[in-house]
C-alpha cells in the first residue's frame, strides 16, 4: 500500500517552494522505489512552518516543516515516511500548539482533506449540514441561522439571518446567491485559504443559503489574483455536479442549485456589494446607492443575498451541529468563531480560528509570537487598509465588533497586521488616502477627491508648512469623507488616518524642522 | 507577422459568440480576449459592442475601469510587486525602490526592450509570507529583489 505524504497547494505555501518540494519527493521516492502518494491540501494557515509536509503513519498524521528542497535527501535518510526523527520534525499535526489551541468550527477540514475529493468531505462529515437543511423548511433554515447569532465576516458584521430572510420573503422569479470572495484587504487570506483547502463548505453553504431563499442560481465573484482558488474552485464545483450535488436535483431531493465562478479585474472597490453587483453585471465598478438593497433588487434587478466566503462557509457547521452549539462560542453579540489572520511582521503568521473575545495583545504576542524582526512592535492594524491602527497601549480590546467599535477602530474581515518600532505612521497615514485615490470608483465627491487632497494634506504637515493648520484641515477632511462617502471606501479610510494621527502623534512632527534641529 | 484587423475581429467575435450566454458577460469576455491577444486591441472594444449591443464608449469605460485590462501587450515577462500594508511591514517599499531603480521603470511601466513590465497588486492574500511578488503569474513569498530579478534574468 502506497504511504501518503501531503504537500499543500496553497497559495502560500506555494509561493514558499512547494510545487518544487513535492516534485523533489516525488522524483526521490521514485528513485528510491518506495511507493508513495503525493496529496496536495489545503494549508493549516501555520505560514512560518510551510511547506509543510505531512505523512499518514500508524500513530497518525505526523508533520515537518519548514521544507525546502535542499532537505529532501536528509528527509528520506532519517526515515521520514514512517514518522522517523529529523530536525524538522513537528509531531502530530494535531498536537502543534497553534492547532490544538484553536477551536476550527469554519475551517474543521482545510488541511485535513484532498481539497477536490468529495469523498474525503463527506467521510469527514461534509455535507451533513445540506442533509438536514434539505428536512427542514426555508423559514426553520433561516431560524437557525438567526438563532446562531453569525453576522456578515466580511466586516459589516449585519446578521446573515436577517439578510436572507428579506431575500426569502422577496416575491421573485428568480434570485441569486452571490458570494462576495472578493478578498482585496491586506492582511486577510481566510477566504483564499478555505477556497483552495475546502471548497466544498463553501459550495454546501450556498446551497444552504439558496434553499433558504428560494435562490436556485449562485455566484463566487473572486479575485483575479487568486488563480489558483479560482481553479480549485471550478475542479470542486464539476465535481459536485458530477455527483448530484449541485444541479437540478440536489442529492436526489428534487430542488435545484447551481452555481459559478466569476473573476474581477482588479478593482479594490469591487468588494464593496452594489460594486461587485454591478461588476458581475458588465458595467464599471461603481458603487449603487442604497436603497434598494441588493437583497431586493440585486443581481440584474432581483433579490439577491451578497455573504462573504466566510458567513458563508460558516453556516453548515451550524445546520450539523445547531444554531446552540455555534452560539455557545464568543462573547457579547459576537457569537461563534472568527478565523483570525495574522500577518505583516510577525513572528508565527497564519491563520487562527477561535471563539470572540481574545484581546490583541494576545493574538500579537502570544499567539502571533511577537515580530518576526525581533523588534518591539508599535503598531497593528486590524481590519485591512480601511481599518484603525492600535498601539500597544490598546492591546486590551477585545476581539469583539462592539469592543473594536467603541476604540474608533473595527475588525473588518478579521486581519491583523504588525508593524515593529521601524514603522512611520505619517506614512501609513499617507498611503491610505493615497490608495483611497487610486481605488476610488469616483461615484462620490468626498472619496474621489477627499482622498487627493489628504495626500496633499499630509505632504504639506511632512514639508512643516503650517503644521496645526495642516492638522486641522486633516481632522475636518476625514470628518467629510466618514459621513459624506456613499460607501466603506471612502467613509472608512478616515479610520487608520485619525487612528495613526490621534495614537501615534510624535510621528507626524515636521521632517523639515527635525533635520534643522540635529 | 502581424494580423490584420479583420482577423482580429472574427477571432474578438467568436470569444462574444462563446460567452454571450452568461448573465452578465461583458468581464469573461474581456478576460477572453486578453487572454487571446495578450491586451484589449483597440479594434476590438467596436466589435464587443456590436455584439452586446452596448456602445463602443460604454465596453471602453468598463475596459480602463479594471487595472487588470490592458491597452497594449506586456513585457515578455511581468513583474507584479504588493504594495499593500502587511507587505510594508516586511520591507516592500525598499524593495520595490530597488526593483524600479534597477530596471530603470516607474510603477506599471515596461523596460525599453520591452523584456519587463512592472507592476504595483494591492494584496496577494500572502501576507503572512511578506514581502511577496507574482512573477509571470507564480507567486513567491518572502522574496528579496535579487530573487526577482533572477528569476525573470535580469
């Protein structure tokens, strides 16, 4: 019987040498005659480990990573298919304490499972969510999503229980499931990792979903920087068709569901909904103003549900196990799991799924590790380009919607960024209106030129010309865009601006001035 | 050997015929045909419009809104660095300072003998392998300039 030795085919773990890892074992095994079959999985999200490879043994899934090519020869020397000891050598998968830690309700099965095998899905309890949803009526299906508590990952945090529920009620020929995988937030790579790793929960939660709202049509909108996602994607929804999963008689229950993949073309914006809808449709990337709500004229005019991958994929767990049993995770009104990622300068980067509630300073420190560098940190910024940056002094808040909310910051779609003692804050404050200009879809005034002028804003306080001023003028401009933007875009890029100006001050001193006075 | 406008548009109007089915099928056809020809020939934007019934402004609009939609054909080899704040946190500024002064381009701009473009991505969903890059459509993490540059022979 051949061993099984999986090497992920994650993106990250890609772009870290594994196409090049698993080639080089292959091209060994071969020549050493020993017989071995080559898994490419999804990623466990430990991205200071990878590549990290994994053999089945007797006594489980052992695993040594960091990987690289060169080790490959010493690998096989030390025994390495049969779990044998060599400096890279982790232990169980299971048992490396960033793992075992973590409460994976969302991502139970990336890393564990052949991304495109629907029969490893289901042998590791995929699809048990569809089955009980298909005995259920729409409204006890969009209960249970209500009772859960999950609201929208993408980081407006609405309830997905309430959203599908006016799309139910909406009377329509024909309505739409789309999944907004539109993942362009820096620091953030949950949706990407699920899609290469598992993307079957993401096809049985939309499924869920269209039973739900009486949607039979779907659609992932993603990203064309995700070639590899896309292509997982569209492997794992022929396979689904091919198995009566998808189609006009979802597992032989009469109702319908199909669904595709669609890719942008590099458009920030194109997260935003009535952007992607519009996008979807063939037009520019241009926000719509609301009302009406893409849950009643969304899609080519017709109710529609826009969820992020991760609502998404965050609802069969619940139909398994019950609205109770996800509920019980988290605190406050932020209930179940948040798969959280860390990024940026850190020491231990990837992804962490928990319950709400941990606080920054312990995803930054402890479980993050620190920085990778070694220096102090100064500041994180949580939520991606349109979130606030906290410095030290804050590393009690919560990971909780409200708790980041009264903190003037937001937890978006739950990335974490780390910069060490090196960072300059006027820049980053720099860069965000500076990437609010180059993104902005140019709907709305105060985005479209707010964000043009914040940059000139900022030049002119770096030169020293009328600091207090230029202060002020700053302060009152974001003001403009946070209440005047039709959308995230523009209303949220005030939020790292004033958070590095109000936390970070010492940074925003003249340049010009400290020169003359060394 | 270069092709005439008119076989252009029998090859632009068969990827239309193709994809003119979907709902919504402007975007998969314009990826279609930069796919085909390596950019949206100008040509091109007419016989979309045809097809769709759109006009040739509106297909034009769509087309420069996208970063991903080119004007004319890219180096033999493309270089696309993140520029986003996690990447930042690892060096990215330096390195794309570095990348550019070496080149001797700008930010989306192609070498004079046409060998490189480079261009700026906000986020490859790599960011907790930073600084990272896609060069000619393979991602690297943790990259350094001189990785870069021999990778694409430079």
């Amino acid at each position: 019987m051949s061993i099984k030795v999986y090497v992920p085919l994650d993106s990250g773990s890609v772009a870290l040498g594994a196409d090049d890892v698993a080639s080089a074992i292959a091209a060994k095994a071969s020549k050493a005659g020993s017989d071995v079959k080559i898994v490419r999985n999804g990623s466990f999200g430990m991205y200071w480990l990878e590549p990290m490879v994994e053999v089945e043994t007797p006594r489980g899934r052992v695993a040594y990573g960091p990987v690289s090519t060169d080790d490959i020869d010493a690998l096989f020397e030390a025994d390495f298919l049969t779990g044998g000891p060599h400096k890279l050598y982790l232990g169980r998968t299971q048992e490396i304490p960033f793992l075992k830690s973590q409460s994976r309700l969302t991502f139970q099965r990336c890393g564990i499972v052949d991304p495109v095998s629907l029969d490893d899905y289901r042998a590791n309890d995929g699809l048990t969510g569809l089955e009980s949803a298909l005995k259920m009526t729409d409204a006890e299906i969009v209960k249970a999503v209500t009772d859960s508590g999950l609201r929208g990952r993408g980081g407006a945090g609405f309830p997905t229980g309430i959203k599908w529920n006016t799309v139910r009620e909406a009377p329509a020929d024909q309505k739409y499931i789309v999944c907004n995988a539109d993942e362009g937030d820096s620091g953030t790579f949950a949706d990407r990792m699920i899609m290469e790793g598992e993307p079957f929960v993401l096809i049985e939660g939309m499924i869920i979903a269209g039973l739900a709202t009486g949607a039979t049509k779907g659609y992932v909108y993603t990203r064309s920087e995700y070639p590899t996602a896309i292509d997982v994607m569209n492997e794992a929804i022929k396979v689904a068709r091919a198995a009566g999963v998808l189609g006009d008689n979802v597992l032989g229950s009469g109702k319908a569901f199909d669904m595709e993949v669609r890719m942008g073309a590099g458009a920030y914006v194109c997260g935003e909904e009535t952007s992607l809808l519009n996008s979807m449709e063939g037009k520019r990337g241009v926000v719509r103003a609301k009302p009406p709500l893409p849950a009643l004229e969304g899609f080519l005019g017709r109710p529609t549900v826009v969820n992020n991958v991760i609502s998404l994929c965050s609802v069969p767990v619940i139909l398994e196990k019950g609205a109770e049993y996800y509920r019980d995770y988290g605190m406050g009104r932020s209930r179940g799991t948040i798969p959280i990622q860390i990024a940026g300068n850190v020491k231990h980067g990837g992804l962490y799924e928990v319950g709400f509630g941990l606080t920054l300073g312990e995803i930054v420190e402890q479980i993050g590790g620190g920085t990778a560098t070694g220096r102090p940190v100064k500041a994180v910024q949580v939520g991606g380009p349109l979130g606030a940056y906290f410095p030290k002094e804050l590393f009690d808040t919560p990971f909780d919607y409200e708790e980041f909310a009264k903190r003037d910051g937001l937890i978006g779609h739950a990335g974490v960024v780390v910069f060490d003692d090196t960072v300059d804050m006027m820049k980053q404050a720099r860069f965000a209106m500076e990437f609010c200009a180059i993104e902005s879809c140019g709907k709305c005034t105060p985005c479209r030129i707010g964000s043009i002028r914040g940059t000139e804003v900022v030049d002119k306080l770096e030169r020293g010309e009328q600091p207090e001023l230029q202060t002020e003028l700053l302060r009152d401009l974001c003001e403009t865009m946070k209440f005047g933007s039709l959308c995230a875009l523009g209303g949220f890029t005030p939020y790292p601006v004033l958070s590095a100006l109000t936390h970070f001050p010492d940074d925003f001193k003249p340049r010009a001035l400290d020169i003359a006075a060394e | 050997m270069s092709e005439t406008t008119e076989d252009q548009n029998v090859r632009v109007a068969a990827i239309c015929d193709q994809l003119i089915t979907l709902e919504g099928p402007l975007l998969p056809i314009l990826h279609e045909v930069q796919e085909e020809f390596g950019y949206i020939p100008d040509g091109a934007l007419q016989t979309i419009a045809k097809k769709l019934n759109l006009s040739r402004a509106e297909v034009h609009g769509v087309a420069s809104f996208y970063h991903d939609f080119r004007e004319e054909k890219a180096g033999k080899h493309v270089i696309k660095i993140c520029r986003a704040e996690a990447c930042q946190a690892m060096g990215a500024d330096a390195l794309g300072d570095q990348i550019r002064r070496h080149l001797k381009v700008d930010w989306s701009q192609t070498t004079a003998d046409r060998k490189i473009t480079l261009e700026p991505v906000f986020c490859l969903g790599l960011c907790a392998c930073a600084p990272a890059a896609m060069i000619d459509g393979k991602v690297v993490g943790r990259v350094s300039a001189d990785r870069i540059l021999q990778k694409v022979g430079s």
